[in-house]
C-alpha cells in the first residue's frame, strides 16, 4: 500500500500493490500469497474491485451497501456489497455506459444512459425494458415526485421520459446549442442544466417552464485563456449555493439568487472538470479533472491536499460523510483512496482506522511482478516454442506471460555470454564519448560538396538537438544517400540555368567568396605589416566604393554553338515552321535549343550608321507629313440609320 503527503496530509492508496492475473488457479494463487510477502500483506479492500480495461462511473447507492461500477471491455456492470467486501453480480450490455442512475434505495432499480442511445432499466434480475432517445445522450437525471426522467445531450432540448406512464413527455427548450450535464437541486427540485456555450439554463419541473439562465460569460470572470467556456459538472451543496465546473479547469460557485461567482477556484491544468462533491462532515470541496483531484477549503478556496493517481480519472465518488474517495480510470484497477484528515472510515471498513499506520510505501507498481511479457518471437528466441499450449505460457494480448524464473533461466541458456557483450558494448560506447570529444576531420562527400556543407551549416545553426552525425549523408536519410554518392545527381553550379533559377544563392556564394579572400588578405597583412592596418582598412574602404561606383564588364562563354544555334533570314510564310527552322533565313535572330530550361532566341539588327541616320530622317518626315494633313472624316456621310433586334430597336 502506498503513503502519500500532499501539505501535510497522508492519503492512502488502497489500490496500490501487486495484483494477481486472473487466469491463474486458485491453488496458485494460494501458494503466490504463502511464498510472496508483499501480496500477503497488501490491502485488498473489496475483492476484484476492476475491470478488464478501463471503469467510466462508480457510484455508490442511497443506502450505503452497494457500490456499483461500469467499465469495458466488454461494456458491462459490476455491484460490490460493502457487508461482504465483494462482488455480488456482474452484468454484461451491447454498448457503453455514459451514465447510470439509482431509482431505488438499493441495486434493485437502475437506469443506464448507453453510447448508443439506448437507455436501460435493470431489475434485480436483469435488464427490465430498454428504449431509444431521439438524440445521443450525455447526462441523465431522475425527478422521484413526477417519475420524470429527464435525458440531455446533443441538442436544445431536455428529454423527459415518465416512467410512471412509460413515454416519451414534450421537452423543456433550453434555447442553447447542447447540453452537458443536467443535476437536480434535492431540496427544492430545481432542475440545472449546463450548455456548450457557458450558460446555465434552470427549470421548474412543476410548472414545466425555465425560470432562469446563467451566462459564465457575463459573470465578469476571465476563466483560463478564453472569456467563453462550456459548462461540464454542475452540483448542488444546499437549496442555494450551486457549484458550477468548466472546461478549462476552472470551479465557480454561485448563490442561486446572483448572477456573479462568490468564488472561483481554477486548477490551473486547462483540462475539463469532471465532478465536483461537497464533502458534508467538514468545509471541503474535493473536484477533479482528468488529471488530479483537489481538495479545497469552501469558503477561502485553499487547498487542502490534492491526489494524482498517475492515470486518466474519468469519475469520481465519495463515501458519505467519511474520507472514503473512489475513482473511475483508464486502468483496470479501481483507483481508491483513504484520508483520515477528510473524515473517518465507512463502519463496513472500520480496519482501515488500526492498520494505516502500519503501511509501508511501495515506490513501484506493476501490474504482475512474477511474470514476464514476451511476444511470439521472443519466445522462439529463447528456445520455449514447444511450451504453447501448456499451463507454463498463458497467451495473452500479442504474446504470452511466463514466470519470471523460467524466463531468466532460458535467457542465461541461450545467451551464455550476455554479460560479456554488454560489458564490451559498455566499454567500446566510453571509447565512442572521449574520442568524440577529441577534434576530428570530417571527410566530406565528393559529390555535391557544396550542398552538404549547407546543410551541415543549417543543421549546426539551428536551435533543434537533431545534429547529423553522418557527415557522407547529411540529409541523414538512407532515402536521399544516392545524391551524395551518385554522379548523376551532381549539381552544375556553374551553369547558366542553375544560376536562373537561384539567383540569390549565387549572390550569396560570391559574397562568402570575397568574404574569405579578404579575411586571408587581412591575415596575411596583418601578420608582415602590423603596423599599417589603419591605412590599409581606409585604402580598402575607399576602393570599395570605386569598385560599387565603376562599371562592370561581363563575358559570356559559349561553347559549341555550331550544333545547337542556328542564324536564320527573314521569314517565309509559304514555308512550316519546321522548315523555318531548320533553314537559316534570318540572318538577325539567334536560337538556343536543348537545355534544361527548353530554348532561347536573341533578336539584333546588323545595320551601319548610315542607315541608321537614313531610317531616323524618314521617321521625322512621316511625322510631318502626319501633322500637315487634313483629315476627310466631315466630308463621307455617315451610317446613322436605325438598328433592329429582333423587332426592336436598340440604335
């Protein structure tokens, strides 16, 4: 069993220790507890106290002698007696339980909100009669004066099947998107009902009328990140106060008679609150989400002590007026607590009041210590494959448990020398870690040399810790190792279409490029004349500015221009272009063809000055002559004669 001390407060899990699977035999189980301390002297509170996966509601019954729970897989329903410590029945159903109700004082009526919107009435005997609402459910809550049963979910309404007449009765209209939870007052019957967006809609069920909505929203409080927040747990402490659960972690309550929260408590998680109890011994609130429950003082929103069960919480319940707390989660094992600080133990388990102090702190849990998990190729591994079938491998999941001895027994048979490689591995790793401390070379790749040391460049720069460590693949993918190695993934930097289509990168190459020229140059300076690096850094500056100022002059190479560029005359239009093409009749036009980027053609005019004169003069004397003449435009007549369509006139 395990001790813990949250602020102070000792809180005992009584779910702690080992467990004992369940497709062992009883003998076993016997001879387990007689050679195992540490099962002999667990606390096993209420016997088989589980479920297969996973539990989603425990409640506990208006009397006091029952507890019942509802899991899967397969969906089904477990009732525990607490005079008995153990399990009184075990039922099965076709879908999931979202939510159950007690009709009765005791086990011997129940309704069940299932996933597929079937809702349920067990009898002591079993399923009693089932029917289909029109919408998924998520919250159901039973009136007993009317026999209503009123069922929310997807939707603005509020359901109400009578159980007395056994049919469907009109709804309530909330006038909100959907509903969450639905709780009634037990003092005066006031039935709330929390929407998806952060209002809380009440109604009358004597008068069938809705009497009142609480916006969260115009409350005036800033819950978590967002003004505007679901409402997911609702409860009552008295015919007046009303505590009110969020989705973003967040606990107001409220007197019923105000409109602002006299409280806020937040858990600072932004994870959605699953329930929330007063306790009704002391001043406590105890409320949680998936992750922790918080108990808290009601008037000043202290905490008291909190527990985090190190798994999902789906549900939780507390024993009446005593420090008893049970938890639905997403493990197979029942979670349940005792804080003697909260309140005394139940009388069913008065025990729990000798024996606390004598519980010992187990720091691990497992689920079965004696056995091993090992899959289908493990066990061909370890030379047991004959051993399927028989009590000393029980298959399970995957693969299959075998006790823990026998599996170390097989595992020093075949590997005899385990010990050995693992203290060569150890050793060679210690060699690995000082030597990379040493300065070492790093031989890069002849291929596509540049684009690696970028992408080193890239990697060492960035602030993420995935460092390649491959230097002959830097991509650190087996994928794209080919272009590194392969010459017909080499990249032409000094062609013209690489230098088209990464301009930039171009500019940047030749501006590193001078960076290191220079940096050498100031080396080497600086090493023979130290004394002149003042002249020479102003020298440098001003020819700089020369060189920005002064005009360029580039050099375009071009080789084998006979076989790729032809001259052509002026064009033919008797002629294809094919023909146009392959024969040179324009003398002023230059085509490229067969590069990666498709082809090129260049336009020039071979002419002399004095054509170039002569074709000037005759552009100003058409000019001229342009300016000089009168245009005849008011001497024709024109057409201003009627246009028709379609026996209309349009002009």
């Amino acid at each position: 069993m395990l001790v813990s001390q949250a602020n102070n407060v000792k809180v005992y899990n009584l779910s702690s220790g080992k467990s004992l699977p369940e497709w062992i035999s009883d003998r076993k189980k016997r001879q387990l507890l007689k050679n195992d301390t540490d099962l002999r002297r667990r606390i096993e509170l209420i016997q088989d106290f589980d479920m297969p996966t996973s539990s989603n509601c425990v409640q506990v019954s208006p009397d006091g002698q029952y507890i019942i729970t509802t899991g899967v897989y397969k969906p089904r329903l477990k009732c525990f007696q607490v005079d008995e410590l153990s399990l009184k029945f075990d039922r099965c159903f076709d879908s999931e339980c979202i939510k159950f109700e007690f009709l009765s004082e005791d086990f011997s009526k129940l309704v069940l909100l299932q996933a597929d919107r079937y809702v349920e009435m067990h009898a002591q005997y079993g399923r009693y009669y089932r029917t289909r609402m029109p919408k998924f459910g998520r919250d159901i809550a039973y009136h007993k004066p009317s026999c209503d049963l009123y069922l929310v979910g997807d939707g603005p309404e509020v359901f109400r099947l009578n159980l007395e007449q056994g049919r469907f009765l009109q709804p309530f209209d909330s006038e909100v998107n959907e509903i969450n939870v639905c709780k009634i007052n037990p003092d005066h019957q006031m039935l709330a009902c929390g929407s998806e967006d952060g209002k809380v809609v009440c109604f009358d069920p004597r008068s069938r009328l809705k009497i009142g909505t609480l916006d969260l929203a115009m409350s005036g409080v800033k819950l978590g990140n967002d003004l505007l927040s679901s409402v997911t747990a609702l409860t009552f402490r008295n015919g007046l106060e009303m505590a009110v659960g969020t989705s973003n972690g967040s606990i107001m309550i409220f007197d019923i008679r105000s409109n602002k929260p006299r409280l806020v408590k937040n858990h600072l998680y932004e994870l959605p609150i699953k329930n929330i109890v007063f306790h009704g011994q002391n001043n406590r609130v105890l409320s949680t989400d998936s992750k922790i429950l918080k108990i808290w003082d009601h008037e000043t929103g202290d905490n008291f002590t909190s527990v985090e069960p190190g798994v999902t919480i789906n549900d939780m319940c507390v024993y009446k007026n005593s420090g008893l707390i049970f938890l639905a989660n997403e493990s197979s094992k029942n979670s349940v607590y005792y804080i003697p600080a909260l309140g005394q133990a139940p009388k069913w388990c008065s025990f729990l009041d000798n024996i606390t102090e004598e519980l010992e702190e187990s720091n691990e849990v497992l689920v079965y210590d004696d056995y091993k998990f090992v899959t289908d190729t493990d066990l061909d591994n370890l030379g047991l494959s004959h051993l399927r079938g028989t009590g000393l491998v029980r298959a399970y999941m995957h693969g299959f448990f075998i006790d823990m001895r026998l599996y170390h027994k097989a595992k020093s048979i075949v590997e005899p020398f385990a010990y050995e490689e693992y203290r060569k591995n150890r050793i060679k790793t210690k060699l690995e870690e000082e030597r990379s401390s040493r300065i070492k070379v790093n031989k890069m790749p002849k291929i596509n040399r540049h684009l690696a040391e970028k992408l080193l460049d890239q990697k060492a720069n960035s602030k993420k810790d995935d460092l390649v460590n491959d230097i002959s693949n830097p991509l650190g993918d087996d994928r794209f190792g080919a272009m590194f190695m392969n010459k017909d993934f080499q990249v032409d930097m000094e062609s013209e279409e690489y230098k088209l289509l990464h301009p930039v990168v171009s500019k940047h190459e030749k501006e590193r490029l001078n960076q290191q020229s220079d940096k050498s140059e100031n080396d080497s300076d600086d090493d023979l004349h130290p004394w002149h690096t003042i002249k020479s850094k102003d020298k440098k500056k001003k020819m700089t500015k020369k060189q920005k100022n002064a005009f360029k002059l580039y050099s375009m190479q071009r080789e084998d221009l006979n076989h790729s560029v032809s001259i052509n005359g002026l064009k033919k239009s008797s002629v294809t272009i094919g023909e146009i093409l392959s024969q040179d009749f324009q003398k002023d036009i230059i085509r490229e063809s067969g590069t990666a980027l498709g082809s090129k053609e260049m336009t020039f005019k071979l002419s002399s000055k004095r054509d170039t004169k002569k074709e000037e003069e005759n552009k100003i004397h058409k000019k001229e002559r342009k300016d000089l003449r009168r245009s005849a435009g008011k001497i024709v007549a024109s057409d201003n004669k009627p246009k028709f369509w379609r026996g209309k006139k349009v002009r």
